[in-house]
RNA sequence: GGGGGCGUAGCUCAAUGGUAGAGCAUCGGACUCUUAAUCCGCUGGUUCCCGGUUCGAGUCCGGGCGCCCUCACCA
C-alpha cells in the first residue's frame, strides 16, 4: 500500500468508501460506462422470471465437496432452460464469489433473483470494466438467459451487464440489518431497501387505501376532495396548526376534520360522499398519535348511525380477508376477530359493566354523584369543575381557578357540587352536565377494557356537538365510536340537521370555551346556512385510516404505518 | 411538559474508573455453484455535545441534544 501523503485528512471509514465508490464511478465515466444512465430498461420484472420458470425447476444436484483454493479440473456447462435473453434490473445486495465468478443477488420492487457472473459467459468488456466496480448497493441492468443452479436456485446466466446507477454509501450490514428506528424513520429509504417486510407493510397500506375505494365506489359513494386550508376551526376538537394567507392577508388553520364541507356537499345533492385525506392536529407524538394522519369521512343521505356501524363492519372484515387473508388478527399480542358482529355498548352501559361503577344509572343522572365518582376514578378535578361550570347559562360561572381547589378538597366538594347544579336551568341541563362526566368516567375506567371490537353508543350530549339527538333520550347523541384493543378507530353518527338545534351547539361550544375547555369549534355561520337550506337526514362517519392499517398489519406504533412520520429536524 | 431507558467503527454489538474491541462491510490477496460463501492479510474511532470529579472517564457527576417507552394532552 502506497504510504499516505502527510497533509491528507484523517479519513472515517465511510469517507474513505464513499471516495472509494467515486473513484469506481469516474473510472467507469473514463471507460465510456456512465454510471448515472437512463438508456436501459428492463424488460422483465424479477418475480415475472420466477413465475416464468417455476415449474422448470429440476431436482438439486448433491453439490461436489471441494477443498477452498484447489481449482476445479473443467468449468461446469450450464444449460440455460430455454435460452430466451432477458433483461432483468435492480438493486444489488451482496457482492459473492470469486475473481471469475459472481453472484449478485438482486433485489426490484417485485422480489429477489440472483444474477450469476462468469468470466466464460459475461462480455469480455463488461468483464473487465464493469464487474471490477461493482458494489453491493448499485441498480444494476443485466442480460441473459435464465438456469437452474445446482443448488436449484433460478439465476440470470449474465452475458451483458450494466451499473445504471452507482450507489456511493454502503447498505447496512447484510445479517445485523438496520435495526436503528431513528435512522429507519430518519432514511426510510434505506429501511425500504433492506428490510422487506416493511416493504409488506407499507404494500398493504396501499391495498388497504384502494380496497376502501372500491368498497365505497361499489356503494355509489362519490369521492371528493375539500380545502385542507380552512378560516374557522371545525369539525373536530382539537388544536389547529395555524398558518397566513398572504395576498387575502388572513390567518388560517391546516384543517383538524373534513366534516363540515362534506356535509355542505349533502347539502348540495351528493348524497354519498367520501374523502380519505389529510388531518392536522397540533399536539403531542404518541405511538398512536401523529401530528398530521389520514382520515376516511364519509357521509350517506337517509342512512342512520346504526346504517354506518352495519358498512364499518362489512369494510373492516372485508379488508382483514382481502389484504390478511383471515378476519382473525393478532395486534400487538392481542388475538382480535374482526369478523361480524362487534358487540355495541352504550357509555352508560360500558361505565356499569366495564368501569365496575354499580350506580351507573345515578351517574348519568346527578351530576353530584357523577362528580364523586369521577374524583374516584382518578378524573382531575379541574376537569370536573370546568364542566359542572358549563351547566350554568350566563356569564357568571364562578372562577376557575378557585373551584378547582373546592373540588380537591372532599369536605367542600359535595356543597360546591351543589351550589353549581342549583343554578341549572332544567333536568335536561343536570343529565347532559352527568353525561359529560360520565363519558370521562368512562375513558378513566372502562376505554382500555375495549378489547375486540366493539362499538361504543349513545354519547353525551355535550361532547357531541355536531351530533343528531336521541329520540327517546335528549341527553345523548345517535352517535357511535368503534374500539379495538382501547384504542379509539373510529367515530359516527347520525347528523344533526336541524339549524336551530346546530345553533344552540354551537353556542353551547362557545360557551364551554369561556368556561376554560382548551378545544372547542367556531362558530360556523355558513354550515348553519347551509343546514337551513336543509340537509337531508344523513349519518357520517370517519375512520382513522393509520389506526386500521396498524390493526390490519399488526403494528403496535404509527410511525411503523407512516412511511415518513414526524421527527424533529436533524 | 413529567418519569424511565438508550446513544461506542458504515451496520449489529462488546468493553470492574486503568492501552477502545469483535463480527460483517470496505481495501489487498487466493478461489469457476455461492446464498451469513470460504481462506489469508490490512485498514477503519470527536465513544452524541459541553463542562466537572479523578493520577486516569466510553464508564461517575452536572447541563444540553436526539431517539424509544410511559404518563399527561389528544372531548
């Protein structure tokens, strides 16, 4: 080895095979090979090659037992099965042989197959110039009939042989792999290269996207697409990313849900519409949080909630049996049978059974009691003071910050409890106010315990803004949420349509902002315009497309659905 | 934002407070049926960053950065 120059830099070992592969680079350059060409296509995939010979394939012959470095008396013949030239391309995995004799195997975006390399069959130019600056990582194009080895592996007996792109950093370690999530997520280009059943997952998203569409295409549902920028928060609780319109010279906000524009569209006449786009929400990364996700809405005139959990669990089993081949999954250790049908809970029901809370019915009926019981299931109490508060019509709500102190201690809880409820106006207020707390009752008790899937119903009143009442009960919503393994998969409801009633929930959210809830919608005026050109009864429904494909392919964290999730910049 | 864990060669991982190592990859050599090829040889380090304790720090302490888990938030 020649002696380093004194002035070079020290060299990492990535820098010096990075240099290395440069150098391969020009020198192909020089011999008249670009390394970079876009004159060579493949004119078959590597799975077709497979699918082509499969039923070719001999018996294996008991390889010969050889002493390494003794050189073989005569080259083995090969016999190509048919003789037919093929041009396969790909990534190059590993690099495997000798100084006369290569394997290759290959990897396209339809599966694997080994190029076989030989000084007696490969172009003596190619032999020479290209082969000697070959690394495992370059997208290769190579030429020649298909054969059997002797090991009874099918290979491309390679006769011409391109680098159609030199690939300058080494891939991870062909048997260690990459296991680095940060660096996984950071280049999931390299995750994609190297590890294929992540390629299988992120396959499956996609059958997972288009088996949606053509169940939905199949129903008359027409897809549509509605602004992703909006000027008023709606459709959702949730914080908006806020963002400037510079030539209307407004704020606006990357959209939380769809909601309000689709039903605008019911409105309009499509009476079956649906979108699977983008949401925005501006809060916390969790394993099944994603600051921006993909949602399924979809809305069908003259349909009720009951209409929709019915098509939920006829999409969602269909799904599972299209792209698992079985409706009976396992997700993150848990069996689930997604096969039809999923049991249906109301809140109240799940609280009693579920929470283990044996007065359920007093809950969702005194907000005194529900108070309590809350306390005791480890509810904060500035959450339960902040929504006895909202009971109360009117400006005067008491402060905050001070009854928050009141409901911490015991003593003076119950009179507190008391003196809000007094000020309601009616039963209904008192029952809607119980309902509130009930459903966090629910979500400290009972949410996790929702193992198979399960549909949650009949949700309070006051966290269903949007939501059709309940015709017998007017303190819950026809309004269902889907369950699988506690984590929430969807949501829907039968759409409340009445203008006047949308008015009043409205307002009531404005009033529950000033009392100090941190999410709340606007005020729609133009939705409330729209309701009174009238919209025809209707249910709607959103899926959280990330969540069913993490069911669907057994994945216990979003990032692992998400081709690109978001970290924070290197 | 709180709590816990992790961060060492391109990759996967070691290293009682005492000379920073292995396997693979790379590079050089041998080898015409390998598939974790084999054999011989050589390289390769800001131990995430900054500071401190110590005769001596990858290791202990403080601060910071990043990732993972978890809690909170996400009606």
């Amino acid at each position: 080895m020649p002696p380093r120059p004194p002035q070079a830099p020290p060299e990492n070992t990535l820098d010096r095979i990075m240099g290395e592969r440069r150098a391969k680079a020009s020198a192909l350059r020089e011999a008249g090979s670009d390394p970079y060409r876009n004159d060579i296509a493949p004119t078959i995939s590597l799975h077709a090659v497979r699918e082509r010979y499969a039923a070719t394939k001999p018996a294996p012959v008991e390889p010969v037992e050889r002493v390494p470095g003794e050189r073989p008396a005569t080259p083995d013949v090969i016999t190509p099965i048919d003789g037919e030239p093929l041009r396969v391309a790909g990534r190059v995995m590993v690099k495997r042989g000798s100084g006369k004799m290569v394997f290759a195997p290959l990897r396209d975006a339809s599966g694997d197959l080994q190029l076989y390399i030989n000084i007696e069959h490969l172009d003596a130019g190619d032999f020479a110039t290209i082969l000697p600056r070959l690394d495992a990582g370059d997208q290769v194009a190579a030429e020649g009939p298909a054969f059997w080895t002797k090991r009874g592996e099918l290979s491309i007996l390679v006769k011409r042989l391109w680098i159609v792109t030199k690939s300058l950093r080494p891939l991870p370690d062909k048997w260690g792999g990459l296991e680095d999530l940060e660096t996984r997520y950071r280049q999931r280009y390299v995750d994609l290269v190297v590890n294929t059943e992540v390629r299988e997952v992120f396959r499956k998203r996609s059958a997972i996207v288009s088996g949606i569409r053509r169940f939905l295409d199949a129903r008359r549902f027409l897809e549509v697409e509605t602004p992703m920028l909006h000027s008023i928060i709606g459709g959702a609780a949730a914080k908006p990313f806020a963002t400037h319109h510079n030539a209307l010279d407004i704020p606006m906000y990357l959209r939380i849900a769809p909601e309000l524009y689709l039903k605008r569209l019911v409105v309009g006449g499509f009476e079956r519409v649906y979108e699977v786009n983008r949401n925005f929400r501006n809060e916390g990364l969790s394993r099944r949080h994603n600051p921006e996700f993909t949602m399924l809405e979809m809305y069908q005139a003259y349909a009720t909630y009951t209409d929709l959990m019915n098509l939920t669990e006829e999409l969602v089993g269909e799904l599972a049996r299209e792209v698992c081949g079985t409706t009976a999954l396992t997700w993150d250790g848990t069996p689930v049978e997604v096969a039809a049908p999923w049991r249906r809970i109301t809140v109240q029901d799940a609280v009693r059974e579920l929470g283990g809370i044996a007065n359920a019915d007093e809950v969702f009926s005194d907000p005194a009691v529900a108070a309590e019981v809350a306390i005791a299931s480890g509810v904060p109490a500035a959450d339960i003071a902040r929504v006895l508060r909202e009971g109360i019509r009117g400006d005067d709500m008491g402060d905050q910050a001070e009854l928050t102190a009141g409901f911490k201690d015991a003593a003076r809880r119950p009179a507190l409890a008391k003196a809000l409820i007094e000020r309601y106006p009616d039963d209904l207020a008192r029952r809607v106010r119980a309902g509130h707390l009930g459903y966090l009752i629910f979500e400290a008790t009972a949410e996790a315990k929702l193992v198979q899937p399960t549909f949650l119903t009949q949700f309070p009143l006051a966290v269903s803004p949007l939501a059709r009442k309940n015709d017998k009960d007017p303190a819950v919503c026809d309004r269902f949420e889907l369950f699988v393994c506690g984590k929430e998969l969807a949501n829907g409801f039968s759409e409340l349509n009445d203008p006047d009633d949308q008015r009043a929930r409205f307002a009531a959210q404005v009033h529950a902002k000033a009392a100090g809830a941190a999410e709340t919608m606007d005020y729609d005026e133009d939705y409330c315009r729209a309701l009174e050109v009238g919209m025809p009864p209707t249910a709607g429904e959103g899926i959280g497309i990330d969540r069913l494909v993490m069911l669907l392919t057994n994945q216990a964290s979003i990032r692992d659905v998400l081709l690109f999730p978001l970290m924070r910049p290197e």
